[in-house]
C-alpha cells in the first residue's frame, strides 16, 4: 500500500511536472511569438524600410555627394591649373610638378588613421564638415602662392586635411544603411568624384577663357573652388545627423526601425565605443593584407586617370582650353559606369565579379591607348580608350571599400581597416606621379604600362579573394551539414569574424 502511495506520488509528480514544461513550452513560445511579431514589425516590413532609405538617401545623400565633390575639386585642380601655365608663372624647375603632386599623398596616408579615430569618437557628422572647412581654406589660399615653396606647403596641409574625409563618409553610411544597400549608395556619393572631375573641366574652360586680367585663369580656379566648399562646410556642421538615434526628420517608430536594422544586418554592436586594441585585431586577418593589396593595384589608375586625364587627352592634340572640355565625357560616363555596376553587384549581392571587370576596363583602356603610335590616325578610337580608362578606375574603388566593410561588423575595426585601405589606395598617387615623367610625352609610353600592369595584378588578386571566400563557405556549410547566406546571420553574432562558426563571407 505505501508501495502504491508512493507510485500515486511519483505518478502525481510526473504528471505535474509534465504539466510544468508544457505551460513552460508554452510561455516560452508565447514569448518567442511576441519577439518575432516585433522583430517583423521591425525588420520584415519592407514597406516601412523602403520608406525609411528614402528619407535617409534624400536627406544624407545629396549633402554627402556635394561634400565630396568638393573634396575632389579642391584635389585635382592641380591638373587643370598646370594646364593654364602654373609651372610657368611659379617659375618650376624640372620635375618640381611632379614633387608637387606627390607630396600631397605623404599626409593623406599618415594621417588617416589618427584623423579617423577622431571621426568615430566625435561622430563623423562633425568631423567631416570641419575637415571640409580646412580643404576649402588651403584652396583658397593656394591663389595667393608665388613661389613653390609656398605652394608645397599648401598641398601638405591639404592632404593632411582630405586625408580621413572618404574614410569617415564610408563609416557614416554603414551606420545607416544594411550591407545590401551599400554599394548603390556609395556608388552615387563616389559618383560625384567622377562629376567633379566632369565639372572642374567645364569650370576650368570657363574660368580660362576671363581675359583682361591682372590675374592668371588658374588663381581663379582655385578661387571660387576654396570659397564654395568653405561656404557649403558651415552649412553641413549644421545639418548633418549626429546618427539615426539623433536625426531631426525621424520619428520614435523610425528610429527604433533602423537601430535594429544596422544591429542585423551592419555592426555588432551599434554605436560601439572605440578601443584601439581591439580594431588593431583586424591586422591579424590575413584577408585584410589581400584587400589592402588590392587597394594598391586600385590605387596607381585611380590617381593616373584623377592626376593626368588633361595630360592625356591633351596628346590628342587639342588646344588648352579644349583639352579641358573633352575630358568631361570620360568622367561623366565613367559616373554612369559606376553606377551600373554598383547597382548591379546590390541586386546580385556580389562584389567580387564586378571589382574584376572594373580592373579589366582598366587594363584594356590604357593598353589600346598604348598601343595606338599616331593618335591623329586612330583619334577616336584613342579617345575611346580613355572612356575605358575611367569605367574602370571609378567601379572598384566603390566596391572594394563596401567589399570588406560588408565583412567587418565590428565598428572599429571597420573604420580601422577603411582609413588604412583607401589612403593607401591614394598614396599610390606617388606611383602615378612619377611615371608620368616630363621626359616621356606625349605618350607617356612607361606610365601606360605601369598602370596596365597594376589593373591586371588587381583584376588577379580581387578573382583569387573571390574564389577563395567562395570555397570557405562551402566548407563552413559542409562542417555545419546546413547551407547558410550571409545575409541569414544577424551582424550582431559575427564580432569575432571568420572565428565564428556562423561567420559567411560576403562575396
């Protein structure tokens, strides 16, 4: 009998404790139901996302992309400047031009790094429009030059100043835009480089033709260049958004929408605090000295085409004023380019096939450019040449900096590897300023090889990193017995990147 009490106990137990766990089982998914209705409400309402981009692309991206225009007029003035008689009224000796040019790029890459700790602990909202300020400064009192010397100076300053500005622009966005959204938004920023490169012909073409003047076409140019961008910077300090969570124009509801989405879907950790230590982790990769190779394949055509276009274009034979004019339709389609392929590697989720075909673009611009002996023959088809040249120097640099951003959910150690990536890119501008030597034009015969040869080595390394963040998934798929995507696993799990078992390479 006690044996039959103890059974009715032990049975009134079970049965209790099955109880137990099913009103547990069922709390718990209760729970779960209401997490993922808001979640859903969140992430999966892709009506009030859609409309949440809008409001960030009309309200950041005009202002980011006028900014940025700026900072590439005020870079590459130089090049129309030396083509109105700048060696000449500065009284340069030889190769002092091209010192000139390369002295620019010393500060850009030292400091970057430092310049965009700055930019992460103070928000880049307001370190942007005061480095603005300071580029629009130098640019204006790069007028008032009268010797080289003074003028070398100057162009330290300014690349101490423009150093950390694309940098910064690419951390800003990632902390409103998921990483499928990226390369299309960074793509209409960058677009306005290839705009400003457009526009500084035009504006050069008008400014030369001023006559009955004490001054020379080329103080103007960087005249009225300085005072806008000077202007314009006071005007963003005031209007740029701190971050989501401080922007004006959003509600409490949108706010909330776009924390969680930068959560899943772009950092770790939102709005980290920035450890130095822990973003230097990114140097233990070995994928990140693949991506920096690949910056500096990108880097020696980026700063041919941005450097030496008029120079190039002027061996078709065209008077200063012209040669100014015609470099406008190869910028112009090389924007358009941009965002073709931009929009395209967003729609397919892939990067790495449409940072091949921009270095192939590059390769075959300036090797049939090489190839052609008399360009009064061949003239369209050696202006032809330079279209290819600016398609492909203009995609790559787009999508190689979303390439490994997608793949960095840390913050710091993203802005880390972003202000050492795209400096170094620019400090191969000293590359693309010594080949092309006084001596050898006007073909520029070794410069046109030089920069053939670094995009084919680009176009290689970008296809081998590719292939190899393809087959690594495979693996990871193989080991975990699932096929998992990248955009399957929410940001916020991959702090530790390729360490963890869930990590996916964007590819």
């Amino acid at each position: 009998m006690a044996g039959d009490q103890r059974s009715d106990a032990g049975t009134a137990k079970d049965v209790g404790s099955a109880a137990s766990d099913r009103d547990l089982a069922r709390m718990e998914s209760q729970v779960k139901a209401v997490g993922e209705t808001q979640d859903t409400a969140r992430v999966l309402d892709h009506q009030a996302e859609r409309a949440l981009c809008r409001k960030f692309d009309y309200r950041l991206l005009p202002i980011l992309a006028v900014m940025y225009l700026f900072n590439a007029l005020d870079k590459g003035n130089i090049g129309n400047a030396q083509t109105d008689g700048l060696s000449e009224d500065l009284n340069f000796k030889k190769n002092q031009y091209n010192l000139l040019l390369s002295i620019f790029f010393v500060p850009y890459v030292v400091f970057a790094p430092p310049i965009a700790m700055l930019g992460k602990r103070f928000s880049p909202a307001r370190v942007l429009p005061i480095l603005m300020f300071c580029f629009g400064s130098f640019t204006l009192l790069s007028a008032s030059a009268t010797n080289f010397s003074g003028l070398f100076a100057l162009r330290w300053f300014l690349g101490m100043s423009e150093s950390a500005f694309f940098p910064l622009v690419i951390y800003y966005q990632t902390t409103f835009y998921r990483r499928g959204e990226l390369a299309r938004r960074l793509a209409i920023f960058y677009a306005a480089s290839n705009i400003a490169n457009a526009f500084s012909g035009l504006l050069a073409f008008g400014v030369f033709h001023i006559k009955n003047t004490s001054l020379p076409g080329w103080r103007y140019l960087f005249l009225i260049e300085g005072t806008c961008t000077v202007l314009f910077s006071i005007f963003a300090y005031w209007y740029l958004p701190r971050s989501a969570a401080e922007a004006r124009f959003l509600n409490e509801e949108e706010k909330a929408l776009a924390f969680h989405r930068i959560q899943v879907d772009s950092s770790s950790v939102v709005n980290e605090k920035f450890r130095l230590c822990e973003a230097l982790s990114i140097l233990k990769h070995p994928t990140t000295y693949v991506f920096l190779g690949i910056e500096t394949c990108l880097g020696v055509p980026l700063q041919g085409v941005s450097l030496f276009m008029p120079q190039i274009v002027a061996r078709l034979g065209y008077s200063t004023v012209k040669t100014n004019l015609y470099t406008v339709a190869p910028n112009v389609t090389g924007a358009v380019m941009l965002l073709a392929l931009a929009f395209s590697s967003d729609a397919v989720r892939l990067r790495s096939p449409f940072i091949v075909l921009g270095f192939l673009f590059t390769f075959a611009g300036f090797m049939i450019y090489a190839s052609i002996d008399d360009v009064q023959a061949q003239i369209q088809l050696a202006y032809y040449a330079t279209f290819m040249m600016t398609w492909g120097t203009s995609a790559p640099s787009v999508l190689l900096s979303t390439w490994y951003n997608n793949n960095v959910a840390h913050e710091g150690r993203r802005v880390l590897l972003t202000s050492i990536g795209v400096p170094l890119a620019n400090l191969m501008g000293l590359v693309s300023s010594n080949v092309f030597r006084a001596q050898d034009k006007p073909k520029y015969m070794p410069a046109l090889v030089t920069v053939a040869a670094f995009g084919a080595s680009g176009a290689l390394l970008a296809g081998l990193l590719g292939s190899y963040m393809w087959f690594d998934n495979k693996r990871r798929d193989r080991k975990a017995g699932v096929k998992v995507d990248a955009r399957d696993v929410p940001t916020e799990r991959l702090r530790d990147g390729p360490a963890t078992s869930e990590f996916r390479w964007f590819l």
